[in-house]
C-alpha cells in the first residue's frame, strides 16, 4: 500500500514538472536605461524627447574626443538589477544612440563577469537597437552593467529575451515585474 | 518521499517516472514555444487569438498546413470594437483576397492572388501590416495586396480560424523604420553588423590600399573601406546587413572595382540562391562589359529584369543604389537613375553587398534606409487604393476617370503622415482640367493643375485653405498644344517639399512657396465640368538632404593629416582665414568666421539650434550663398537676442539690402533656427514654423558662410 501510494506520488510531482515547464512561454525582459540600480560617473542622466520616457543614461562626449586609443578614461557605470523568472539563453539587445565611429560601444558585464562589448557599427546620430551576445542565465536575480567604453554613447533601453527570432525595431514596453529594487 | 524496498515492478515504475521527467525537461523547450504561438483552443468566435495583440505596422508570419482536403483559414487582425470586425485574410480553394469585416459583414479589398501552388508541406508566410498597406508574401513572391488606412500604433488583435488545414507557428514581429549606416571605420577585424555570406569580406584602412601612394582625396570618401572577393568556385561574394522583414528600403553604397570585377547590392536577401539584385560590369571588362543589369536569383538561376549599357571606369569610384518598394526594382548611378523593373519575387529580406569576377570590390559609406514608390497603372480595380471624396470614379479601361457627378471631383490615396515627395500622373484632357493635389484633406492644398479653355493649355498651382475654401491661383504658365503623337496625354507632376512647389508639364515648369504645405495625402481632381482621364500613377519620396555638423573635433588637422583633404557632407568646418590662407596679419578681418569643405550644391539647409535664450546679449549671421571674403554679397540672416528678453529678432538682407527685420517670441530657453534654401526661394523657421519666405537667390548655390556671436555666446 505504501508502495502505490509513493507511486502515485511520484507520478503526481513528475507531472507537476511537466506542466510547470510546458507553461512557460518566450520571455522578453525590457529595461529602461534610467531605472539603473546604481549609477556611477562618469555615466550620467540624459533627457531626449527621441528616447523612451524622454531620458536615458550615457557617457558624456569629451573633449578631445576619440583621440586616446588607450582605453576609456574612466569605468562609469550604471547597474541594473533583474529577477530572471525562469533559466534559458537570452540574447540581449540595447537601444542605443552612437555620437560617432569612435563613440559606439558600451562594456557589458553580467553577473560580475567577463566584460564584453555591445556595438561597434556604424549607425550614428540615431537611435537605434543593437544586438549583442547571448547569455546563459538562471532563474532569479542577475546584474547587468553597462560600462564605459566609448564617451558618446548612450543607452535608452536593453531586452533581454529567449526568443532567438525576435528583433526590437521601435521602442519597447518596459517590463516592471522583472526590475529589483527600483 | 518515501524509498523502501522495491520489488521489480517497484523499480520499472522508479524507471518510468524518472524517464518521464526527462523525457518532458528536454522537449519542454519546444513545448513552450509550441504552446506561446499556438493557444490551446480558440475563443468562442472560433479564432485562436494570439495572446498579444499587435501594433501597427508589424508582419505577421507563420506556415501554412494543407490538409488532405485542402487550406480554408482566415487571419484576422481585429482592430474593431467587436468580435472580427477589422481586416481579415482569406484563404480558400486556392485563392488569397484580403477583406474588410465591419459588423460581421466581408467585403473585398484589394488585389486578390493564386494561392494554389501551396504543396502537402507546410509553407511559410509573412503578412505586412503597415498603416496603409497589407501584403502577403508566401513561397517567395507576393502573392496578394490590399490597401486601408489606419494610423501607426493602431492596436489589433490578430489569430486565425479555419475550416481545412491549419495555421502554425504564429507569431508578431514589429515593424519599424530601417536606418542602417556603415563608413567601416574601426579595427580591421570588426565585421560590424555585417554578415559575410559566400567570399571573403574584410575591413580595409587606407595604408594598405594602393591609393595610400597618391592620398588622392577625389577619389573615395575617406580612409576606411569593406573589401570583398570571391573565394575558391562560390560566386558571388555576398556579405548582407539586416532582416527577412525587410521591405521597402534602398541600400546604397560608394563603390570602386577593377577592371574584370562586377559590383554589385543586393535586396530581399534570403539566402545565397534567391534574392534580387544589380550587377554592374566595367567597361573594359573581358566578360561582358558595358552592362548595367537588375537582375532575379532564384534557386540559384539568374534572370536579367532589366539591363541597359554602362561600364564603370576601372579604380573609379562611384555611388551605387538599389531599392526595392512594392515590386518596383529601382537602380541609381550616381543619384541617377538607370534601370527600373517589376518583380513579385520575395517582397522582403536583407540587403547586402555584391562582389564577383577576377577582382575584388571596395565599398564604402553604406547606407540602408526607408524607401517607399507607389505606382498603379489602373489595369485592374484595387477596392480601398483609392477613395472617391467627390464624384463618381471608376478604373475601366487602363485609366481612372469619373463617371458621373457635375461638381469637382476628387479621389484620394495614401497617408495623412506621407510628406515631402514628388507625384506625377498622366492626363487626357478633353475639356476642362485635370490636375494632383497634395494635402489632400489638410488644412492647406496645393494643386497642380493642367486647364484647357478652347484650344490652349495653361499649367497652373493653386492653393485652397480649409476644406471649404476656393481654389486660388498663385501661379500660371502657358503650356504647347499636347503633341498628336501622345493621342493628348501630358505628364504632369508635382514636387511638395516643405512648402516648396514645383509643378510640371511636359518639359514647363512653374513655383510657387506655400509655408505649411508638405503634408497629406494626394489626390486627382477634376474641376466641375471637365472630362478627363488619369492613367500611370506615381510617387516618390524626395529623401532628406544629407546633414553636416559644426563639430568641434577633426579641426586640428594637424593630427589628422590625411583626413584634412577629404571632402564629404561630414568633414569640419575650418577657419576661413585658414582656407583662404590670407597673411596672419589679415586674420583679425575673418575672426570668429568658418566655412566648410562639405560640398553643398544647390538646395541645403542651415540648422542652428540656440540654447540659454535671455542669457546674454548675443548676435549670430549666417549668410547663404556668398563666397568666403566676398562681404555684403548673398543672403545675410542676423539673428539677434537680448539679455531678459525671450525675444528673437532676425533681419534679413541680400547683398547689401535690407529685405525684412521680424522679431520672433519664443516661450522656452531653447529654440531650433532653420536657414533653408530651395531653388530661388529662401525660407526662415523657429522651431518649424516659418518666418519669413522670399525668392531672393539664383537657382545655384555654393558654400555657406557662418559667423558665430560677436558678443556673448550661444551654442
């Protein structure tokens, strides 16, 4: 009797598991660039009616510009927080805004990570999305962090998302359920 | 849980649990994506609706499965208050046709198509929804269009319900504007967003290139360029940028090649066996040179579309354009344009860049951006193209006229949003007038208009203000008696662009400036009382000039040399007593002056944004047309401020002539000043709205001259 009533049990949790997976549909993850968690310089605010909710954050254009081929002059940041609600591979995307050829790129580092960037095309003087690495994330809370690279570029919003055929072409619904702490 | 000890048949269930749960772990990937694109059963109108609804424009793809018995489904994209009113594609016995269901009820719209090449396989398909347009594209053409308007951000919900067969797979991807550019000006191992297809593409910086010996600076735009060649037996080469939903866009590019090479672009990419393109040989090529042809791949067969004779120098640098809008194949030399064809091949894809023969290709400065043509030759009625706001009108016959109505007549198309563009239309008229209104339905219309009064013909513009108004006449120019030979029917057209008119007919032309105007739909209309036909419709979207900045980077050339003889709309503004190279003791007569190397010939536009307005006192020129040194020569505009004051006072001059002094409120701090020169007009905005307005200049110009404040500043 035991023996079918463990049965029984382990037929009911396996079920649960599938039911619980088969549920779980494409996840988009969308970020306003100014609901940073923490924001250091020289990442700033910026305010532009082209950008989503009017702001966005940035590493201001100096002056001269594009002339130190050594590295960016500092490690401004802005740091965002998001609950990952299930585990998967999410590509992720960033509306961006580049002043010029040697203004066009941010680091991106997650969770603490190796750095790697995001940008580098040719678009400038627009806002526009750009598509950058894939990563693997788990469930629950990850941070991301868009860094110093290039003064002059700008960042309106980021997606992150399992759906590899999915492409952002215009601005995005911010997905607040997924924001930490802000 | 509970382990005791098992028998056998308590250990195969153990087994079969934990296989059970792997088994799902692994496919619940694709189960999840199954069940986000397929709901789980349709709502009780019959309609599986997906679970967001779209927003206009967006495409809508996913595969149709034929069953046994045939395809019967409907897509829906329900904009309506209730149930499925709103649009709808019906698919059935082998036709596509696009309806409009309003209170239950179907009526057709558009163009239908065959749909019956569909096989026992599931077939992919995209419907695009733009704010005017629907077309269906499936098994690589375009199969059937429809034509209604609804304004962009337009909600819908969209799913499907069917009788036979199924749709699978459904899902929404949005639709935006395309803007894709690339001068290549980064580390040579940087592929940008390119995706190099067949051959071997790399980034070139100019110390490599052979022109690095003679630093020719009229040879190519700057240092930086993507080199592509085909590799091993795979040609062409082919590197694209982009994505299937592409459509509507042209892609550009500065090109050079050698001698047996052939440049190419290609647009609606979908892989290297199918897409369209132009393939351009030199004109001393081994292999058939002389030729310019648009050309279709599919299933890796060539077929030429249209071909024309025209070699490109060898090492020559040129400007190459393709683009593709609603199955016109469109190709540019040079802003010129040389070969036009119709296609209803794939409707969409990637664009990209083609390099074959011997040699490889030099591209530079790339530009992927909107580009919209409509055409109709009225060979067939198109329900919902056009709307009749006055009259009775009918296509019979290859031409569109009205059939009955004594009272001006009028039909429009296209979007309220369309702006700055150039439509032209072909005319017979027996008596009266025909003419093309643009803004049709604004506030303010302008028309071109072809009027007959016994045996002579005058072109003429006129403008009416608000709906109910009268025509007025601005302008009117006498037109010859229609050659015999063209059984009377006349070109005419209309360029709108910012409140600048030019209207034509057959070869005379008449202008007019209409601040205000540049927006709307257009329109054929025919006066009261006129007999009159329409035939072969066009529009064309004028593009927006290419913008320079007043940067302060790039203008010690000391550093960068080899960039100070470039001249593109981007380079620097240098100091004119530097350009001019007067003696240093002459420099304090051109302090606080600069020009720029950018070429601007004819029509531009000088854009000055003003921040801290009331700060300080502050004066700014600009001045149009005038050679750097040449003082009081012309169009001078002083802008003014004052400290405390949100008061903008602008005085114009030519030459050394007053012309106007206007003074200007503003409400921020902030404010947008526009210079703009069109033809012979000069127009002055603040923040858009115009000034001031006048034919004050020749119809050529040359550079600008641009004199920041002489006491305080503003950015």
């Amino acid at each position: 009797m035991r023996r079918t009533w463990s049965l029984l049990l382990m037929l009911v949790l396996s079920s649960a598991v599938v039911l619980s997976v088969a549920w779980a549909a494409q996840v988009k993850i969308v970020v306003e660039g100014e609901h940073y968690n923490s924001i250091k310089p020289s990442m700033a605010v910026g305010t532009s009616q082209s950008a989503s909710g009017g702001k966005f954050v940035h590493i201001p254009l100096r002056r001269p510009h594009g002339e130190n081929e050594s590295g960016p002059y500092d490690n401004g940041n802005a740091v965002f927080k998001i609950n990952v609600p299930r585990a998967g591979i999410y590509r992720l995307w960033a509306r961006t805004h580049w002043h010029d050829e040697c203004g066009n790129s941010f680091f991106v580092v997650v969770d603490g990570g190796q750095p790697s960037w995001i940008g580098e095309d040719g678009t400038v003087q627009k806002w526009h999305w750009v598509k950058g690495k894939s990563y693997t994330l788990s469930a629950g809370v990850h941070t991301i962090k868009f860094q110093n690279r290039e003064d002059g570029a700008k960042l309106d919003q980021f997606l992150l998302t399992t759906d590899t055929r999915y492409v952002p072409t215009r601005i995005e619904k911010e997905t607040k359920q997924y924001l930490v702490g802000n | 849980m509970v382990v005791g000890h098992w028998n056998a048949t308590g250990r195969l269930a153990w087994a079969l649990c934990v296989a059970l749960i792997g088994v799902n772990l692994l496919s619940s990937e694709a189960l999840a994506q199954e069940e986000e694109t397929k709901p789980q059963s349709p709502s009780s109108d019959g309609v599986y609706w997906l679970e967001e609804p779209a927003e206009v424009p967006y495409v809508l793809a996913g595969q149709f499965h034929k069953s046994n018995k045939g395809l019967d489904v409907t897509l829906h994209m329900a904009g309506g208050e209730k149930g499925t009113d709103g649009l709808a594609l019906e698919i059935s016995q082998g036709k596509a046709r696009f309806l409009r269901i309003s209170d239950g009820k179907a009526s057709p719209l558009g163009v239908p198509g065959d749909i019956s090449f569909l096989g026992d396989e599931p077939v992919s398909f995209s419907l695009h929804r733009t704010s005017w347009q629907l077309d269906l594209l499936c098994s690589g053409r375009v199969v059937c269009q429809a034509w209604s308007y609804a304004p962009a951000a337009t909600v819908e919900r969209v799913g499907w319900q069917g009788g036979e067969g199924q749709v699978e797979d459904l899902r929404v991807q949005p639709v935006g504007s395309i803007y894709k550019a690339d001068s290549f000006m980064r580390i040579e191992t940087g592929e940008g967003e390119w995706e190099p297809g067949r051959g071997q593409w790399r980034q070139r910086a100019l110390r490599e290139d052979q022109q690095a010996d003679t630093m020719d600076a009229t040879k190519t735009t700057n240092p930086f360029s993507y080199f592509g060649e085909v590799k091993g037996d795979e040609a062409p080469a082919v590197s694209t940028l982009g994505y299937w939903f592409w459509t509507d866009y042209r892609v550009s590019a500065s090109v050079r090649g050698g001698q047996d090479s052939v440049i190419g672009l290609v647009v609606c990419y979908q892989d290297a066996d199918n897409y369209l393109g132009v393939r351009w040989s030199s004109a001393v090529a081994a292999q058939e040179p002389h030729t310019l042809k648009l050309v279709a791949v599919e299933g890796g067969q060539e077929k030429v579309l249209a071909q024309t004779r025209a070699g490109f120098l060898p090492d020559q640098w040129y400007r190459l354009s393709l683009g593709y809008s609603g199955g016109k194949l469109v190709c540019w030399v040079d802003g010129r344009k040389r070969l036009v064809a119709d296609t209803i091949l794939f409707g969409e894809g990637a664009a990209g860049l083609l390099a074959d023969g011997a040699e490889g290709i030099f591209f530079d400065d790339v530009l992927v951006e909107d580009w919209e043509v409509v055409y109709d030759d009225f060979s067939a009625p198109a329900p919902g193209k056009w709307i009749a706001q006055g009259g009775d009108w009918q296509v019979t016959g290859g031409v569109i006229k009205v059939t009955s109505g004594g009272g001006e007549a009028l039909v429009v198309t296209g979007r309220p949003e369309w702006a700055n563009y150039s439509a032209g239309v072909a005319v017979k008229v027996n008596s009266g007038g025909a003419g093309i209104v643009v803004g049709a339905g604004e506030t303010t219309q302008v028309a071109a208009m072809l009027q007959r009064t016994g045996k002579t013909d005058r072109l003429a513009i006129l403008r009416k203000l608000g709906q109910q108004g009268h025509w007025e006449e601005l302008v009117a120019v006498p037109v010859s008696a229609a050659a015999s030979a063209n059984n009377g029917w006349r070109r005419l057209e209309i360029d709108v662009e910012d409140g600048y008119i030019k209207a034509s007919c057959d070869g005379v032309t008449a202008r007019a400036f209409v601040p205000g105007v540049g927006k709307g739909r257009v329109g054929l209309v025919s006066p009261p009382a006129s007999s009159a036909a329409f035939d072969n419709f066009s529009l064309n979207f004028i593009p927006p000039p290419p913008t320079s900045h007043l940067v302060k980077e790039f203008t010690d050339v000391q550093q960068h040399f080899e960039m100070a003889e470039w001249a593109s709309t981007r380079h620097a503004w240098v100091p004119v007593a530097q350009e001019l190279g007067v003696p240093e003791a002459d420099n304090p007569k051109y302090e606080g002056q600069w020009v720029t190397k950018g070429d601007f010939h004819g029509d531009y536009s000088v854009q000055i944004p003003l921040a801290d307005i009331g700060a300080k006192d502050f004066i700014m020129t600009v001045v149009l047309d005038a050679e750097p040194g040449w003082q009081g020569t012309g169009v001078g505009v002083q802008i003014q401020g004052k400290q405390g004051q949100k008061v903008l006072t602008f005085t114009v001059t030519s030459g050394e002539e007053k012309v106007t002094q206007q003074q200007v409120e503003v409400t921020e701090p902030t404010a947008s000043v526009t210079c703009r020169r069109k033809s012979e007009f000069v127009a002055i905005a603040v923040d858009g709205k115009v000034i001031y307005s006048g034919k004050l200049l020749p119809p050529e110009g040359t550079t600008v001259l641009a004199q920041p404040a002489q006491t305080g500043e503003s950015k």
